[in-house]
C-alpha cells in the first residue's frame, strides 16, 4: 500500500506567543519530513494571566484559522492553552495533543518513589493542571507535587538573558524551597523554559531530571502519527510562521528558542476566524 494523501497534509502548532518555538525544535527533530504551520498569537499574549474563558476563546480563534489548512493534527505548544482550553478542542474531530499529559507520564517514568516539582506561568500552576494530570495518570496514587509559579522567567528569555548571572541567581531563588524535598524530576511547566535548561541543570544537579515538556509532546506527536499511518515520509519538510502582530520581536526571541534565523515569518488576520467562530463553524 502507498502512502494516504493525509500524510502529507501540514501538522498545526499553536501557541500563545512565541515560546512554542521550543516545541517546534523538537518537532523537527524527531519528525524532520512534517510540514509545520505554526501560528503565535502574539498580539495577544501572554494568556498566563487570563481568564479560562478567554483563554478558551482566544485558542479556539487561533486554531480555527489553522483548520483551514486542512492540518492532520493539532499541537497545542502553550501550557496554559492545554490547561484550560484541551477539553474544548477535543470536540474538533481532529487528533489533538497538548503539553501537559506529556509532562507528567514523563516525570511518572522518571523516579515514581520521589516527589515531583514543578515550575510555570502564574495560570498553570494555579490550574493544578499538572498535578490533575499526574494523579490521573497515577490512578489516584498519592505521590509528593510541589509547584512554584516563576513570572520572571518568560521576559529573561525573550531578552536573551539564558546563561546571565541575573537569571541564574533568580533560578535559584525560584527553586531552593523545591529543591528543598529532594524531588526526583523537575517538570519545566512553560515552553520557554528549555532554553534556560543548562541553568536549570547546573542548579539542580544529576539527581534532578528535567522534564521539557516540548521534548515529551515531540515524541507523542510521532507515535500518533505513525499509530494511524500518518508519518511524512519525504525526509525534509517545511514550517511556515504566522503571528498576530508585528514579526519583529517574534523572530528576535525565536533565534534564541530555535538557534538559528526565522525566515517565513508572517503578520495574519484572525478577522476571518472569529466570524467562523461566532456563527458556530
């Protein structure tokens, strides 16, 4: 049998700004023949201080534009977007995967006798989403959560600031009281915190293992695809960028996350989806 033309069909990821990048990396990596369309809703972010309501509705703007491109399958690369908005995109009749569940089996996996950290946006660590995932996935077993929200993180990188003494010296203020009970696994709760992984790793040593969640959606996003014959086998593949506003500060902050130059990178409209949304579509 050949391949079925829905292989070849795009694979959306959607993200609130421009930290999703970090998922787009390991997307490329494990699945380099995918075409990826990425929209950042830029003009809008960040979503880590919004409300449920208008997280959901703001995801769903942004994924109905994507849906007319006929995407395959559907990343949602924002912890808090997979926080509050999952449930609804579920009813989209397209695969869908968020970056929480990833998470979470990961850091299971990890070291199950120990407890588990984790650090994000203000909105996901007060949506418990991680520990809701972990006790799901435990079947009600009552292993250890600690959580800590680190605001000031987001803006260190989207500066640039990754290895400054300045962010480490926050890092460290962030982490102690976790570090504290000796977990077995950190779960970095926010896209943009892998690009502060080596700070991340030299503060919480070899007995820690950092769980990026970008890395855990990647190889989720291969197993659903190989699981209903939908890998690309061409071996490169393209990935084209939409934002909400303008693409300049877009395409500073993703040479960090991506460690190379955006190129492709485009303003876009959500005029056309919002009409689709309220009348139902």
């Amino acid at each position: 049998m050949g391949t079925p033309a829905a292989a070849y069909a795009p694979v959306g990821v959607f993200d609130s700004g421009v930290g999703g990048l970090t998922v787009v990396r390991e997307i490329r990596k494990r699945l380099p023949g995918e075409n990826l369309l990425y929209l950042g809703d830029t003009a809008r972010t960040p979503y880590g201080s919004k409300a449920r309501e208008t997280v959901t509705r703001f995801t769903l703007e942004c994924v109905h534009y994507l849906r007319r491109y006929r995407i395959k399958a559907l990343v949602v690369a924002c912890n808090t977007a997979s926080a509050y908005a999952l449930s609804a995109l579920r009813r989209l009749r397209i695969p869908v995967l968020g970056v929480i569940e990833p998470g979470a089996r990961a850091a299971l996996q990890a070291d199950p006798k120990r407890p588990i950290a984790v650090i994000g946006t203000r909105a996901t660590i007060s949506s418990q989403a991680y520990e809701k995932a972990i006790r799901r996935l435990q079947a009600g077993g009552g292993g250890r959560i600690f959580s800590r929200p680190c605001p000031l993180l987001v803006p260190l990188v989207e500066e640039g600031w990754l290895r400054e003494d300045i962010t480490r010296r926050i890092l460290r203020g962030y982490l102690r009281p976790l570090l504290a009970h000796r977990p077995g696994s950190l779960i970095l709760g926010c896209t943009h915190y892998p690009a502060v992984k080596p700070l991340l790793a030299e503060i919480c040593g070899p007995r820690v293992r950092l769980i990026d969640s970008a890395e855990e959606a990647a190889r989720d996003l291969q197993q659903l695809l190989a699981g209903r014959g939908l890998l690309n086998p061409r071996p490169s593949g393209t990935c084209r960028y939409w934002v909400t506003d303008v693409p300049d500060l877009f395409q500073r902050v993703g040479r960090h996350l991506l460690g190379r130059k955006l190129t492709r990178v485009r303003r876009i409209s959500l005029t056309e989806a919002h009409t689709h949304v309220r009348r139902g579509g």
